[in-house]
C-alpha cells in the first residue's frame, strides 16, 4: 500500500485554518478570526511538543491542553482532528449544531465528550486559572508518586479578553507565588477585541511587566508566523522549572483574509466571498470545502508518537507498580476519585448531651478524621483557615518549595474556584475543595457554575452560612445566598443541621456523589439533635426527625434545632422534617417525598434566607426576606424572626 508524504508544516497550518473558516462559514456562527490568526501555534503544539496520544485522550501522563480563548473553538477542533483523536470531519462540518462533538465553546461534560477536550471554556479567565489547578494537581503528584509516572507540562492559548477578566488576575498572581513550572501559556496579542481596535481599552498596560511583577517568566514572538520563533520561545518555557511563562505572540487576527486585522474577522463568519479570496490568498482551491490536503494527517504525526511515548510510559508505570505496590494502590484509588477506605469507618460521632458546637468546629473534626483516608485531597480556604476550619491538620502547606495538601489560596475566591476546578479535571486529585464564608460564594460563582455544568467532583466549603454571624453586618450576612447556589442544575448543595449531619453531608460527598457538591456550615454552635426517633438520614436530602401527625416544619441547617424547640413547645403531634438538600431529595421516589412532607398546606419552612423558592415544598414561611443588620448574632436573628417563639406563632396559625 502506497503512504502518504508528509505535508510540510505551512500547509498543516492552513489546513487547521480553511477547516476552520468552512465550519463557521457553513454555521454562519463562530469566532473565526482566532483560529486563523493562532493556526501556527496550535500546530506547533500538537504535532511537535505535546505528550499526548490521540488513541487514549485520558492517559494519566500527557501533556494538557486548554483553550482558554473558547471562543476560538474551532482552533481545537480542527488540531484535534488533524492529530488523530476520534473527532471525524462530519463533526466538524456539524460544528456548532444540536448534538455535535464541537459545540460553540469546548465542552468536557457527560453530554459533550469531545475527545482531548480537558475542560470547558469560553467564561473568560476561567481557562487561564484551570491551567493554574492543573499544575498544582501536577506538581503535587509528581511529589507523591516519582516522575517516572507523573511528569508533565500544561499549555494553553489565552486572549487579550483573558488577560482582561480578574479570575486570571488571581489565578496569575497564585500561580508565581507557587512557583508553577511547567505551565506555558501563548497569549494572542492581536490588538483587536470585539468592540474594535485594542486600543480602546488593553494598550497602556504592560502585560508582560505585569506577569514579570507576578513571578511569572515573560517572553515575546514578534511574528505568529514565524515558526523557528515559536519553536524556540516554547522550548524555553518548557524548560523553565521554576515559573510559570507567558509567551506573547504579535499574531495578525483573521490572518491571511480580506478582513485580518480588524474587529468584523472577530465574532462572525467572514462570509462566502472572503472564504474564497482567504483561499485564494493561500493558494488553495476556492471551490473545495473541509478539504484536508494528502499528507496533513500524516504532517501531525501525532499518532505514531504519541502511541510510542504511552508505551514508554506504560513500561516505567509496571515496574514502578511491582517495585511500589502500596503507592501503587493509592495511585489506583486517586485516579479513580474514591477514598482508599470507607469514611464512616472513621467519622466522628456526637450525642444530643455533648456541649454544642459549630458546625464549621465539626467540620474541622471530620476532616482531621478521614484525612488518611483520601491522600491525594488537596484544597484550602481562601485566606480564612482559621474561620472556616478547613485545614488538614497532619499535612503540610503547598509552597513553592514543597507542594503539599493544604493550600493557602489568599484572598483570590474566583481563582481559586478556577483552579480548584482544574485540580479536579486533572484527575488524581480526590474531591479538591475551596472554602470560604458563604456570603463570598458570589465572587467565584462563575466557577461553581462550570463545576457544574462540567461535573466535576470538587467540594465547595461555605461557613458562616446566616446572619448568625452577627456584627460584621449586611456585607457579610448570606440571605439569598442559600437559593442562588439551589439555583444551579447540577450542583448538590447542603445544609448541615448539627455535628452529626455535618459528618455525614461530608461521607455522602466523598463516597455517594459524582459532581459538584457545596456544603454551607454555621458560625455559631449548635446543639446536638436526638435522632432516637429519626426516619432516615443526610443521604435522603430530607427526612423526617420528629414524628408527628400534626402541622410539619421542614427546616434546613442551622435552624432545624429551633424547629424541634418549637414543636416540643407546640405539643400535639408537630413533625420536624430536616432538609439539608433538596437536590438530594428531589432524587428520591415519590412515596418516600409523601412520606416525608405531607400536606403542603399544613407545611411551615424555617431557614434564615429568602424565603423564594420554598413554595414547592410548604405554604408558610418563616424567612428572611431582606438583608441583615449589624448587632450581635442572637439578636440579629431575634429581631428577624427566627426564633422559637416566632416559629411557634406561625405553626399555631394552622392549628
């Protein structure tokens, strides 16, 4: 059989650029200018530098990939393609259509497996800080289990509008602290945005001295097109150890097409006649479309190499396995995402005559308690350790010198979600957590959201989850907070009423869930509850802690014991139903939800937030439907209702 030639490097790259302008053009949606301006250092990185093997896209040691520019999607599917993953042309031609691989940004979910897709972008930043948790999840394994297994780098391209979003600004200025080698990132300095020249709003800062200033390496291509540059500025950043890079690259936007240069080769498709005239500028045939010329496929070459570096690595990983058999099973638990024993062989326990504590002080306790159990957890809080208790107490802190599982974020809540969520699309990293007061879960909404949509397996810490917290005030005082994060498909979210339930929220978390999960925790302490009459548990989502056949209260977290308070000063039969987690509810059968809820009519909800969204469930509400107040915390919530005697008041009221 008769083998192709070899296509020379310029004609891989002008296939990476007709692919993608046919796509956009045939969808008449899509950034196109991106991907034609970028096509050199696309290619450059999948057919020369990357470790990566197009016939197994999840191979623990390859080299990571993201698209921070997600808009520019068409960048990644073409390269994708042409390197040999499981991306068929007809995907391309169906670029940006109902049910394709290559949606309008890359997509890693359980809907859209695109194959060599790492994570989802097109939120800007929040690629560029996914890159940051990549690394760290990098460093920190490599530290564990020996380079032999665990050892290499994470690239990215990233745009002005990257650079522009505050996430990468803390994920940028986390990871120079750290020392994140091995982290190269290609910025497409084009000096367009879509509103028009750069010049408008992104030339007076110098980024590069910005990045220098953050502890970053910084180098410069004068030219995108320049290939040898490229070659030796991104072997330079390879080979720095000690930080993170930035590569500017001046790239002309659009390039080469009637359009390049300026804001309309941005956002939309150059239109039938523009394809042609950019064809015919590259000397191609203006009449063929997603045409792949003899030789490209072979000019990538990914396929072969990437088999040959798998297999190399696949020979180091089995005799590392016999010679480390005890590591060798840690390494298969990690990579799985499930502890190495059963964390209810571990946990905690309390009982309803113990001295009352916060269930934040609990959390501290639960988690000192299965930190053998889950070696490769790593996460911290974002500059609040000591306030939200989430440190592991027999390990070290990750610095520069030495990483290690307790990360000091620093007060970047949008960079560390980012990052948190690239730890966990690293895979190794078993359940890796940011924490932070609940309140400020609306600086790195964003990326609770794309945890979310991804489903990847991270937990979300919140403490001071109500205006219990007191005298720090409105600012401070999460309300709404409790819905918004309800709000989110995708994400588990629960309320801890005790000690207890905060043990068991953290179990379900590490062995029951697969995506995302938040967990809010009080400031204040609680009493312990008696469950002695209780019908079931945490994993429910809701269930029924005191029987009655009288009115219910369902409450959730921290003001279930003031429901208990109530019904026993009620008498006649009031049940008590905690709900720490309406997703968790909402997946149970009908009968059990009956059996839990009863009549909503005769329903009284009880949790210190708005009271929005709790007509599902009951008709009455004891809420808090404003925000809060500066004063000591018992009295804030006296003040605002939540209290035994209120609670009483409006149960009675259905008696």
């Amino acid at each position: 059989m008769a083998t192709s030639t070899k296509a020379d490097p310029q004609l891989c790259v002008d296939t990476i650029r007709t692919l993608s302008m046919d796509a956009v053009q045939q969808a008449n949606s899509g950034h196109p200018g991106l991907p034609m301006g970028m096509a050199p250092a696309a290619y450059l990185l999948f057919a020369e530098v990357m470790k990566h093997d197009p016939s197994d896209p999840q191979w623990p040691d390859r080299d990571r990939f993201i698209l921070s520019a997600g808009h520019g999607s068409m960048l990644l599917y073409a390269v994708l393609h042409l390197s040999g993953y499981d991306l068929p042309l007809d995907e391309i031609k169906n670029f940006r259509q109902w049910g394709s691989l290559t949606p309008g940004h890359p997509e890693r979910d359980r809907v859209h497996v695109t194959p060599g897709v790492e994570v989802t972008t097109g939120p800007l930043g929040q690629g560029f800080g996914n890159g940051v948790g990549l690394a760290i999840a990098e460093r920190f394994l490599r530290d564990r289990y020996g380079a032999k297994v665990q050892d290499h780098h994470v690239y990215a391209i990233v745009s002005d509008g990257d650079l522009m979003e505050g996430v990468a600004s803390e994920a940028a200025s986390l990871a120079g602290q750290l020392g994140l080698g091995r982290l190269v990132y290609l910025y497409d300095d084009n000096d367009v945005t879509l509103d028009g020249p750069a010049s408008l709003s992104f030339t007076r800062e110098d980024r590069a001295k910005r990045f220098e200033s953050y502890g970053w390496h910084t180098l410069s291509v004068d030219d995108a097109n320049d290939l040898d540059a490229l070659r030796e500025a991104i072997a330079a950043g390879k080979a720095e150890e000690d930080r993170p890079t930035l590569i500017s690259v001046k790239s002309i936007i659009g390039y080469p097409s009637p359009q390049q240069g300026t804001a309309d080769v941005h956002g939309k498709a150059l239109g039938e006649e523009n394809v042609r005239a950019s064809k015919e500028m590259m000397g191609w045939d203006p009449d063929k479309t997603f045409h792949v010329p003899d030789g490209v496929y072979e000019g990538f070459g990914s396929v072969e190499r990437g088999a040959e570096e798998h297999r190399a690595w696949t020979e180091r990983f089995e005799a590392w396995r016999a010679d480390q058999p005890d590591l060798a099973a840690e390494w298969d638990s990690a990579w799985e995402g499930r502890p190495m024993a059963p964390i209810s062989d571990v946990l905690p326990t309390w009982s309803p005559g113990d001295d009352p504590v916060a269930t934040r002080s609990a959390g501290g306790k639960v988690m000192a308690a299965f930190e053998p159990c889950v070696p490769t957890m790593v996460g911290g809080a974002a500059d609040l350790s000591e306030s939200t208790k989430t440190v592991f107490p027999k390990s070290d802190k990750y610095t520069a010198e030495a990483p290690a599982r307790n990360v000091y974020w620093g007060v970047r809540e949008h960079g560390m979600g980012a990052a948190v969520n690239g730890m966990a699309a690293h895979g190794g990293i078993v359940r890796p957590y940011g924490s932070t007061f609940l309140q400020f879960a609306d600086y790195m909404r964003g990326s609770i959201r794309l945890s979310a949509l991804t489903g990847l397996a991270v937990a979300w810490v919140f403490t001071h989850d109500s205006v219990a917290l007191g005298e720090d005030g409105p600012t401070h005082q999460p309300v709404e907070h409790h819905m918004a994060l309800r709000a989110i498909p995708g994400l588990v979210y629960l309320r801890p009423a005790d000690a207890t339930e905060t043990a068991e929220a953290w179990r379900v978390i590490l062995e029951d869930l697969e995506g995302p999960a938040a967990m809010s925790l009080s400031r204040q302490n609680l009493p312990h509850l008696d469950r002695s009459r209780a019908e079931g548990d945490v994993s429910k989502g809701a269930y029924v802690l005191v029987p009655g056949d009288g009115p219910t209260i369902v409450a959730t977290g921290s003001e279930v014991w003031v429901a208990v308070e109530a019904a026993q000063k009620l008498g006649g039969g009031v049940r008590v139903v905690s709900m720490p987690s309406w997703e968790l509810f909402e997946q149970q059968d009908d009968s059990y939800k009956a059996s839990v809820l009863g009549d909503r009519e005769k329903t009284v909800s009880v949790e210190a937030g708005i009271s929005l969204g709790w007509d599902r469930y009951a008709a009455t509400h004891v809420a808090i439907d404003r925000f809060g107040a500066s004063a000591p915390g018992t009295e804030v919530l006296e003040r605002l209702g939540i209290n035994v005697d209120n609670v009483v008041d409006v149960v009675g009221m259905l008696t």
